[in-house]
C-alpha cells in the first residue's frame, strides 16, 4: 500500500513547527501507524533527512506510551485502541493521513510528534496512590470488597495515562484521567484514609499543570482506548464536593 | 471565607458555580415564561400582572439577588472559556473527535454573548423602558418592528439551544450520573430547552402574524 502522511515536524519546544507532507511506498495492510512511521522513517534515514521522532513502547496496547493524533483522533479513529493497534487496512490505498502531537498547554511538544506528559506523573504523585505498610501480604478475604465494586474499581483502573482525554477534550482537561485515578481508589476500602485529602490535591495539581475545565462533551470518552466512562467524572465531582464540604481539610 | 475563595479558585469549584447559577436561572425562565404567556389573554390581565409585581415590595430586592445568579453565571462562565482557551493554544490542523458533542454544546460561549447582548437589549426596552401607556403596549410596539422580532427569536433559538446542553450538563457538574436517570434527565433538558425556547418565541411570532394588536 502507499500512503501520504502529513506529519507535524517541530525542532525543539522553542521552534516553529509545521506539517510536512512525505509519501511512504510498501506498506502492508496489517502493519501498524507506528510500524508505517518506522518505514517512512528508514526511508528518510537513507536520504540523510532526520527521522521523526514519536513515542511508543509495548506496541501492545497496553504501556499507553504512544500518542499521535491521526486524522484529527487521538490514538485514531478505531474504537478502543492505541495507536500502536491501529492497522493500516483501516485506511485506503493512497490515502493522506495527517498525524499530528497532543496538543495541550500542559503537554508540551519535546520534538516532532514527542510531547512531555511528565504532567500526569505529578498529578499521580500529588495522591493517585494508597500509603500501606509493606510485610507480608494480607490474608486473602481479610478485607470484603462487593463484586461489583470491584468491577467498577477494576474498570477505572484500566486507564492506562496515555493522554487521549487530554488530546481530545476541546478544552485539554484532564478530568477523564483524573476521575478514572480517583474513582479506582475511591472505590476500594484501602484508598479509603487518603480518600479526601487524595482528591483535593490531585486536583490542585491538575490545575496547576494549566489544565482545562471539563464542559461535559464527552470526547474524552469517545477517544478512551480503555473505554473510561464519563460517570466517573461525576464520581471525581462528588468525592471533591464531598471533601469540600465534609472533612476538615 | 476563605474556604469559598479556595472552592472558587478550584476548576471543579468554578464548574460547581457555573452550573448552580445556571439551574437556578433556568427556574426563573419558568416564572418569567408564565408570566409572559398571559399577554395572551389580553391587555387587561396583562398589565394587572405587571402592575401588581411591580407593586410587590419584595420585587426589588428579589431582582437583586437575580442579578446576583446572572452576574455569578456570566462572569465565571467567561472566566472558565478564558482559561479553557488558554489550554489549548495551539489547535489541530484536523480535529474530528464527536463523542458527546452536540451542537448546543458546540455553540455554548456563541449562544451565551447572544443571549448576553439580547438581555442588556431586553432590560433597557422592557425593564428600563417607558412602561406608562402599560407593559402590553410597549411589549406590542417594540415587536412590532420586524427586525427586532427576529432578533428576539434568534435569541430564544440560542436560549433554547444553549440549555439543551447546559441543563443536563449541570447534573454531570453536581457529580448526578447514573444509568437509572441520566437518559432521562437528558430528555427532560432536551424538552425544558424546547419548551422555554418555543414559549418565548411564540410571542415575536404570533406579533408578527398579527395575531396580537
């Protein structure tokens, strides 16, 4: 197959960018945007032009370290996938296919199609965790969590932070990430004791990182690889609303 | 007070204010539409409605605290725009994320500077305006004028559609989702929207037609 890629080509953070537009010969129907990039990328090693930089890791769905935006979707237009999943047979022969970074003041652009996402890790580090003493392990069962408690835990903690929410929020608010952290830990009897001082900063520093408001459009949700629910935002505003008004901090 | 200059100061406490101002404003709408649709019934009953409000002592300090909730509503709305803006300020050169975008929320900040300039516009007319032939007459004369009948109903068509996403919105903000009522809390601010929208509108209209001298 060939293909056009309109690529988002940018130096440094400082720099000026803008999109680039190459031509990729060769490519299979079952290999992904991330494989199509490694070509175009030794396509253009061989002409002594710089390769472009983009992120990926597991290329299985899973680690959340791929970005991009193709064809104005984050991760693009397949339901429920990264990047490194979306198949080139999903496009036709020929087509252009713009690919662009996340774009979010709090995810600055690094190079090319790399942006810093070092936002998401002060956040988790602001409360996203439970504090336990380490020993041995506890008895199984010591602790009674209800099956569909746990499944709703469960579900919130297939957020991955890959940043799709943010890239595809109108306003680039991290509300999706945020709620998904909250509500998994909210959930369970051991997020329990750092419950509302867990919200209240995770919240400042979302803020912090310049962050936008949520306006409840859902495109977080549209964009999810995970397939985050939106009723977990909800669940964020009431465990804020909730350490607001009830507890002493 | 500084606990409520912190929850202000917070994106979710910000949406929190938005979104209470907001409903509260849409249980105005009610009262302010039930009072409209009496011009139905003529000028008589009309302007005894309008007479005997303005009589009421209470009415002041009750458009006081109106003026409060509108000013709360448009003041934080523009601030949180302002900063969502700020969020972004490179944009895509293609972005086709849909989701649960609908074109009330797509034109929300659009909708609101309309329905802003409409309601600056409405209080000097109509508020402000020289009321001593009765409200009946100068609400009939200023529709009268065709361009300012459209604009009217331009403005409800904003209203309308600016609570079709701003009515089921405020819920979500308030942290209310639940598959047992948000289908139908959805529906019920798709009808609030239709219901105010057509309401309002349908004074300008039956002026127009001719249906109300």
């Amino acid at each position: 197959m060939k293909f056009f890629l309109e690529v988002w080509r940018q130096k440094n953070a400082q720099s000026q960018g803008g999109l680039v537009r190459y031509e990729v010969v060769g490519i299979s129907p079952e290999m992904s945007i991330l494989e199509t990039l490694d070509v175009l990328n030794e396509q253009l090693l061989e002409k002594g032009e710089e390769p472009i930089a983009f992120d990926s890791d597991c290329r299985e769905g899973i680690c959340g370290m791929c970005s991009l935006v193709i064809n104005g979707y984050p991760h693009g237009p397949e339901k429920a996938s990264t990047s490194c999943e979306l198949r080139m047979r999903h496009f036709q022969d020929g087509q252009t296919i713009i690919i662009e970074p996340f774009r979010a003041k709090a995810f600055p652009i690094v190079r090319d199609l790399v942006v810093d996402r070092s936002a998401f890790d002060r956040v988790m580090a602001a409360g996203g965790f439970v504090s336990v003493n380490t020993g041995n392990a506890p008895d199984a069962n010591c602790v009674l969590v209800p099956k569909d408690v746990a499944d709703k835990a469960m579900d919130a903690a297939a957020c991955i932070g890959c940043g799709a929410c943010v890239a595809a929020c109108p306003n680039a608010a991290a509300m999706l990430f945020v709620a998904a952290k909250i509500s998994h830990l909210a959930l369970m009897p051991q997020g329990a004791p750092e419950r509302d001082a867990r919200v209240l900063n995770m919240r400042a520093q979302m803020d912090k990182e310049g962050f936008g408001h949520c306006a409840n459009e859902y495109a977080c949700e549209a964009a999810c690889p995970k397939e985050i629910k939106v009723s977990n935002i909800a669940r964020l505003n009431r465990e804020f609303l909730r350490a607001v008004v009830c507890s002493d901090k | 007070m500084s606990f409520l200059s912190r929850f202000y100061s917070s994106s979710l406490g910000r949406k929190f204010f938005v979104a209470g101002a907001g409903l509260s404003l849409c249980g105005f709408l009610v009262l302010h539409l039930s009072g409209n649709l009496l011009i139905f019934k003529g000028p008589g009953v009309f302007n005894h409605f309008a007479k005997t409000l303005d009589s009421n002592p209470f009415i002041l300090p009750l458009e006081l605290v109106l003026a409060g909730f509108f000013l709360l509503h448009i003041v934080i709305g523009l601030i949180v725009r302002y900063h969502n803006y700020q969020a972004r300020p490179i944009g895509y050169a293609k972005y086709s994320v849909k989701g649960g975008r609908t074109w009330g929320s797509r034109t929300m900040t659009l909708t609101a500077l309309i329905v802003l300039a409409f309601l600056i516009i409405h209080l000097k007319d109509f508020r402000f305006g020289d009321r001593s032939q009765g409200v009946y007459d100068l609400v009939v004369s200023c529709l009268k004028n065709p361009y300012y009948a459209i604009f009217y109903i331009i403005a409800m068509i904003s209203l309308s559609l600016h609570l079709s996403h701003g009515f089921q919105s405020a819920f979500q903000t308030f942290g209310l989702n639940h598959p047992k009522y948000t289908p139908a809390v959805k529906k019920l601010g798709y009808l609030f929207a239709a219901v105010i929208g057509l309401g309002f509108a349908s004074i300008p209209l039956w002026i127009m037609l001719g249906k109300i001298k």
